[in-house]
C-alpha cells in the first residue's frame, strides 16, 4: 500500500515536470493576481499593506483552482483511472496520493513563494512570515476540498467551471480564517495561535473528508 | 482460478444490451466474445473488470482467496491506460508498483514485445500498434490470472499477433484464463467462443 501510494506520487510529480505540468502555470497565475492588484488600488501603500494578506489569500484560493480540473480527469480520458482500480490498494489511497502530489506541485510552491509576492503589497517582516505559514498551513485544505469537485466533474467534458462554482463556497471557511490567522499577526486583539489552530484543524478534517468524499465520487461516476 | 458467470443481464441507459448469459471458465481455459458492433462485447468485459455494475445475475471468481475480482485481472482495451509524458518503461514501471505481484521486470517485457529499441522514448511519440504492445507489455510485467483483452489485435501488424497468440498460450499453459472481445481469430488453440447476438430491445415503457 505504502509502494502504490510513492508509485503514483512519484509518477504524478514526474508527469508535472513533464510538458502540459500545470504546476509551474498556477505560481504564474498567483503572480499576475497579486500584480494586478497594487495597479486597481493605486500607489497607497498604508492600504496595500492592510489587506495585503487577503489579496494573497484570494489569489492562492483562485491559483488552486488552475490544473485541479485535470486532476481525475486526465486520468479518467486515458484509462488511467481504469488501471488504479484494479490496484489491491483502495482507491482512498489513490485519492490520498494524487492529491498529496498535487499540493506538492502547486500549494507548496505558492506558499513558499509568498514571502516574494508579499513584497508586492508592501507586508512588512514579520506579516509577510505570518501569512506565508498560513497559506503553507491552510493550502492543503484548499487542494482536499477542491480534490471532492475533481472527482465528481472527472467524466464531464468542460467540467473546470462547474468545478469552480462547486468548490469556492466550500472554501469560504478556510479562507475565512487563513485571513484572520493573517491579520491577527498584523496586530489586533486575537492572539495569532488561535486562528491559525483552527486553520490547521480545517486541513485536516479536508484531508479526511475530501479523501472519503473524492473516492466515493470516483466510484459513483464509473 | 474459476471465473463463474450466471444469468448476467446488463442494461446500459435504460437499453437492455444482454440477458441470460453464463458461462463458466477455469484454469488454462479461453473465451473468445465475438458479436457484431454494439452487441455488448465491450459491456460484457466492463462487467467481468467490476466496471459497470449488472442488471441482474453475479459475477464470481473461485479459488482466489480473498482478493476481489479486480485484483486478479489485467484489462487491455481501447483506452490504454498510457501516460503520453512518460516512458514506455515508465509506464510499465508504474503499472508494475500500482498493482502488485511482479513477474517480469519492465525492461525484459518490452524486449518480449520487441520494443527494447523504445524503451527511453516518451509514449506520445509511438504509432498505436506500438502503443498497443506497450499496453500488452503490461501484461507480463505483473502476473495475474485472468487477462480481459478488448479487441487486443487492433493495429496490430501480423507478427504482433502471432506474438500475441504466443503469449496468452503461455499465460493459459500456467493456469491463466483469457477472455477476449474479438472480430477476428486470434489464434486461439480450442478456445471456446460466446456469441452474443440477439439485437438490443428497447423496453416497453413503463
């Protein structure tokens, strides 16, 4: 079990470093989000500086969405999918790895390049580290929840809008509090600790949930 | 291992593409399926790999312990199965780790195959005959016992077939069982043949 799970992680991370990997595109995407932004707003800095981790926030929320389409569905068009079925491994362990390689392949990156993207929205030290351990804490939640979409719109052709209108309410909670954690680093009255605890909490129940759920959607859509 | 199948009926969107069928196969044993386009022949092996779920009537495997039919069956049917990105050894490496009981290593069932001289290329790069063999390699690269081919000599040049034949030979001499979906001969020795014929009714409706 532990063997199928580094096999399909190796081969989807192998597949990312490949030509069409949309790892690279959605850090990308992150980038241009983030740019834009100082250019809608105008030059003020004071302001920028404020809701800096929020517009990071969003656009990781948004970033997430790029590739997630393809996730199952790639898989799906070729067969693949056909072939993980017939592992002894169940197919929790074929969501759980899947997903696990995508994170590794655009949340990660995204929450390690924040510090540089801060920089953009004038956070200073210590609220661009804040927010950077956020989004390494809650990007997973983010790729779990979206994982559930991925698997129920993997037989859909054109299935990445419908994918977006399912899977962005359900990523309110997390960004809720991936702001606020954010925030509480900038100052105010709610020590940093609490919010970001419950952040870690919300990826973890994702983790669980969204592996169950994925799979049951995969095994419904056959 | 004794594949048991009895009275399957399977309905596809309301259609019912078969009823009635069951047969039974056991160690060594072949079944050709042949039948005219949109028969079943398709839907019949979707059913026996736990795909698609019957109509009515069971599906059973005897003398396989615990392992559930899925597990003990090879699949090689219209969609490969193949990462383009990756390397037909690759591919078969990832096959091999998905799932379980290794038996010839990918390299040595790619020269099998005759494709030893494509082994470091990206599959996107093969024509489909050899795409095909990659997925035959597949094969060999994990043994289990039952082997679903669908249409398996489809772009197929005459010496890969009679490699073919080769090869599910030796895979039945072991105790293995083949059931293939097929409109030609496959040079099958005293395979036994299912023809499912009967046009596809509409049901009356309710």
């Amino acid at each position: 079990m532990i063997r199928v799970f580094a096999a399909l992680v190796a081969r989807d991370l192998r597949l990312a470093g490949r030509v069409g990997g949309s790892g690279a595109l959605s850090l990308v995407f992150f980038l241009m989000i983030v740019a834009l932004v100082p250019f809608a707003l105008g030059p003020d800095l004071n302001l920028l500086s404020r809701i800096g981790p929020a517009i990071l926030w969003l656009a990781a929320v948004l970033a997430t969405l790029i590739g997630l389409d393809r996730l199952f569905q790639a898989d799906d068009e070729d067969g693949s999918l056909e072939l993980m079925t017939a592992s002894p491994a169940p197919l929790e362990i074929v969501v759980l790895a899947k997903v696990c390689a995508h994170w590794l392949t655009t949340g990660l990156p995204l929450a390690l390049a924040s510090p540089l993207f801060g920089l953009l929205v004038a956070l200073d030290g210590p609220a661009t580290a804040a927010t950077a351990l956020t989004l390494l804490v809650g990007t997973p939640a983010l790729t779990f929840v979206g994982a559930v979409g991925a698997a129920l719109t993997a037989s859909i052709r054109r299935g990445g809008l419908i994918l977006a209108v399912l899977v962005l309410p359900l990523m309110i909670p997390t960004l809720i509090f991936g702001v606020s954690a954010a925030q509480a680093a900038l100052g105010g009255t709610i020590p940093f600790a609490t919010p970001l605890t419950i952040l870690s909490g919300l990826s973890l129940i994702a983790a669980v949930v969204g592996t169950l759920a994925a799979a049951a959607a995969l095994r419904w859509g056959e | 291992m004794r594949l048991i199948v009895d009275n399957l009926a399977v309905r596809r969107s309301g259609r019912r593409v078969f009823a009635g069928l069951s047969f039974a196969l056991g160690a060594g044993e072949a079944l050709a399926v042949t039948g005219r386009n949109g028969a079943g022949k398709s839907s019949l092996l979707a059913v026996l790999a736990g795909r698609l779920r019957p109509a009515a009537g069971r599906v059973a495997a005897e003398g396989v312990g615990e392992a559930s039919i899925p597990e003990c069956l090879h699949v090689v049917g219209h969609r490969d199965g193949l990462k383009g990105a990756l390397t037909a050894e690759e591919n078969l490496a990832f096959a091999q780790a998905l799932l379980g009981a290794p038996r010839l290593a990918p390299k040595a069932a790619l020269e099998r195959l005759g494709l030893a001289h494509a082994r470091a290329l990206p599959v996107a790069y093969l024509s489909a005959g050899q795409r095909r063999r990659v997925a035959l390699a597949r094969l060999l690269v994990s043994a289990r016992p039952l082997w679903l081919l669908d249409e398996p000599t489809a772009a197929l040049d005459a010496a890969s077939q009679d490699l073919l034949a080769g090869l599910m030979d030796e895979h039945r001499a072991g105790g293995g069982l083949v059931v293939a979906a097929t409109h030609q001969s496959l040079g099958l020795a005293d395979a036994r043949e299912l023809r499912i014929g009967a046009a596809p009714q509409p049901e009356a409706a309710p």
